[in-house]
C-alpha cells in the first residue's frame, strides 16, 4: 500500500504506473457511478410512482433534476478545479454524490426525493467535469489515446449494463437499493482517491461568481427550452426559453471578455482543432440520441417486438462501443484523430442509413449486424476526439476542457432526443413512420459531423 499513499506533488507527465492504475480505479468507479445513475433512474421509475403515489408526469422529475443541475454546474465546477485543484473537486463531488444517495434511499415521498437528485446531480457533476482532467495528468502523454479509450470503455459499459442491473435489482429488492447500492462503491472510490489522485496545477485568478451564476442560467434554459421542444411545448415557450438562453450567454461572454480563463471557454473554441473537435462530438452524440429514442419505438411499435427483444436488440451498440473504445484510444497515439474520427463518423453514418432501409420483415440477424455497426463507428470516433479536445487545450485549461467534454455529450444527446420528437410529429402528420425519418436524419447529422472531423486534416 505504500506505493499509492506516497507524497502527492503536482502531477508532470502522469502517475508511476501501480499508483496509476489505483488512481483509474477511483476514477473510473465514480465516472462509472454517474453514468449509471440515469439508466437506473430510467428503469425504476414506475416502481417509485407506484410507492410514493405519484404520477407518471410527476414522477419525470426523477430523472430531469439529475439532467438540470449536472449541466448547470459543469463549466462552473470545471473553472473552480483549475483554482483549487481538479482532484479535490473530484472528491467534494463523489462525497456529495455518496451522501446524496443514501438520501434517495432514505427518502420517503417525491419532494423529499426530488431534493436528494438535485443534490446528486450536483455530485455527479463533480465528478464528470473533471474526470478527463484527471485522466490528462494520471497518464503519461504517450498514453493518453489509451486513458481516453479506457474512459470511453467505461461509459459505454455503464450504459449497457444500466438497465439489466436496474432490472436484476428490482427483481428481488424495492427501488430505495438502486440509490444504495452506490454507497460502498463512494467510499470506497474516495478513499483510494484521497491517497492516490495528483495535485494538478492551480490558476491565480478568483473563481467569478456572477459568471458561474450566467453559465447556469444559460445552459438550464438553453437545455431547457430543447426539452420544451420535444415535449410539444407552446411555441412561445421554447422561444422565450432559447432566447433567454442566448441573452444569458451573451452577457457571460462580455462579462468574461478579458478574463484569462472564461467560464464557457471562448479562448479555447478560438483553437480550430478544439472547436471542431467539440463540434463533432455534439454531432455524435446527437446521433447517439435519435437513434436510442426512436429505435425502441420502431423495434415495438413498427416490428412488433416485445420489450425484452427491444433490450436485446439496443444490446449490440453499446458491446461494440466497450469493444471499438479502447482499440480506437490506442490507435490515437499514432493516428490523427481527424482521419479516425471521420471514418467512425462515417461508418455511425451508414449504420443509421442501414437501419433506416431495414425490410419490413428483418430477421434478428439483420437488426443485430447494422446495430453492431453504428457501434464500430461510434465507439471508433470517442476516444480519439477526447484525446484530440484535451490535447488541443493548454494544460492550465484542462478544466474548462473537460467541462465541455461533459457539456458537449449532454447537449448533443438533448439535441438529438428534440430532433426526434420533431421527426415523431411531422411524420405522424404526414401519416409516415416517425422512427424511419428520425434514423435518416441521424444518418444525415453523422455525415456533418464526418465533413467536420476530416476538416481537422487541414488545421496544423
């Protein structure tokens, strides 16, 4: 044990390597935690309305709390890790989320539950606005394809064992043990990443308050008024929430306009690499939402298949993610990632096309094989674009860099969730398959977001 309770000192160029696979361990188990959260939230939801005689549009809230304060507080705690340090962000983050958990396990009607997500969301937060922070100074720089890789391997795994394990839980205990059951793995997380996690360096300027406060408002509204969309909303309303949002935003901006290190990294996205970068990752993810809304809806609605096909069908994209993940991060430390994330793009482009043109009877074979695709080229394009958004920022600037690694995700899923209601509605209006039409424009977003990747060939 005493080669991962040694002195801490300011992290140079990654960890010793046995300190360095402790520190991924605490890593990755609360990355791991905060990615499950939403899926395990997802499942239990009819069990909670049920137990805390609630309804199913309240009961919503569950999941939409955790969404609101995790992208409200992203880039402000980012900006505070690079003032004090991203590791102790880090374990304000997963103690909060901890605690918070054994709150929802305790709690006995929605109200109090709704406060104790609020507060989780908050950790989670924590947690994942730095966490490719982390990963920069854990790794050596001629390892970080492969800490990325290994991020993206993690998130994938999470997401795919999210539903069965919620499912496996429910099975033989009552929802309060979805939150529990984080609890031994908190603690556990922070003690070893009290002993092993690098002091990161540390930014002389005060964390801005007001600026933090323009972030949230902008982002909630902007995150907000998506959801309105989606969700059939007045007009009015999502225009009154999206330019409320935009307001916001540009206040931010002028306020931060000489600020070394602004809150939305506006110095950051002057980097070609880094915009692009961050740009093709909203892309992707935009993708990754149409495609897992509308898929369950065409799998039941249009094929006819029960609920537990629908899970074994969705299965695939998320293995050959865990499998491409680490593979593509290796790769990165030799290729560029323009090049490889234009062909995994590109391949999410013609995997969603093929879903898109599938018969009207396919056999199991035929679903599994095109899902099994837009996997290889999902999984194909994250660790290389991680690598690529945090290389292309200063290491003084990690932190804003990480927090849009997170942001980005949230926004492109959002997105691409909003996207897919629309294609629901006007498909339904003009009497066509709403799912068909969602998959094709995702096959259309994963083609943008190809051009924009092979772009990054020409920037130096």
């Amino acid at each position: 044990m005493d080669a991962i309770s040694a002195k801490q000192s300011p992290a140079t160029d990654g960890l010793p390597p046995e300190r360095r696979r402790w520190a991924v361990l605490a890593i990755f188990t609360a990355l791991a935690m905060a990615a499950l959260d939403t899926a395990i939230a997802n499942i239990a939801l009819p069990a909670i309305a049920a137990d805390l005689n609630t309804t199913p549009a309240d009961v919503i809230w569950v999941v939409n709390v955790y969404q609101i304060a995790m992208v409200a507080t992203l880039l402000p705690l980012a900006a505070l890790g690079e003032i004090v340090g991203h590791q102790r962000i880090y374990l304000w983050g997963l103690l909060l989320f901890t605690i918070a958990s054994l709150a929802c396990a305790l709690a006995w009607s929605l109200p109090t539950l709704l406060i104790a997500r609020v507060l989780q969301g908050l950790g989670a937060a924590g947690v994942m606005s730095v966490n490719t922070a982390l990963v920069r100074f854990v790794y050596p720089s001629r390892l970080h394809g492969r800490g990325f890789g290994n991020n993206a391997l993690v998130v994938a795994t999470a997401f795919t064992l999210g539903p069965a394990l919620a499912s496996g839980i429910l099975s033989v205990a009552s929802w309060p043990w979805l939150f529990a059951i984080n609890i031994p793995f908190g603690v556990a997380a922070m003690l070893i990443g009290m002993k092993t996690l690098p002091q990161t360096p540390r930014a002389a300027h005060s964390f801005d308050v007001p600026g933090a406060l323009l972030t949230s408002i902008s982002l909630c509204l902007f995150i907000v008024g998506i959801g309105s969309a989606a969700h059939g909303t007045s007009a009015a309303v999502v225009a009154v929430e999206l330019v409320g949002a935009v307001i916001f935003g540009a206040l931010l901006i002028r306020r931060q306009a000489d600020h070394p290190a602004p809150m939305l990294p506006v110095d950051l996205f002057r980097r070609p690499m880094f915009s692009l970068s961050v740009a093709t990752a909203v892309c992707s993810f935009a993708v990754q939402g149409l495609a897992f809304v509308s898929l369950p809806f065409y799998f039941e609605d249009v094929l006819h298949r029960t609920q537990v096909e629908t899970g074994f069908f969705m299965t695939p994209w998320s293995v050959v993610v865990g499998i491409m993940a680490p593979i593509a991060g290796r790769l990165s430390n030799r290729h560029s990632a323009g090049m490889l994330g234009g062909l995994g793009l590109l391949l999410l482009a013609i995997g969603m096309a093929l879903l898109a043109t599938l018969p009207p009877s396919p056999s199991v074979l035929d679903i599994v094989w095109r899902m099994a695709i837009c996997g290889c080229g999902f999984g194909f394009f994250q660790a290389p674009n991680m690598k690529a958004i945090m290389s292309s920022a200063p290491a003084g600037r990690s932190g804003g860099a990480s927090g849009i690694v997170a942001t980005a995700r949230l926004i492109g899923q959002t997105t691409g969730a909003a996207l897919a209601a629309l294609c629901f509605g006007l498909a339904g209006l003009a009497g066509h398959d709403g799912a068909t039409w969602a998959l094709a424009l995702g096959a259309g977003v994963g083609v943008l977001g190809c051009v924009m990747s092979f772009l990054r060939l020409t920037v130096r």
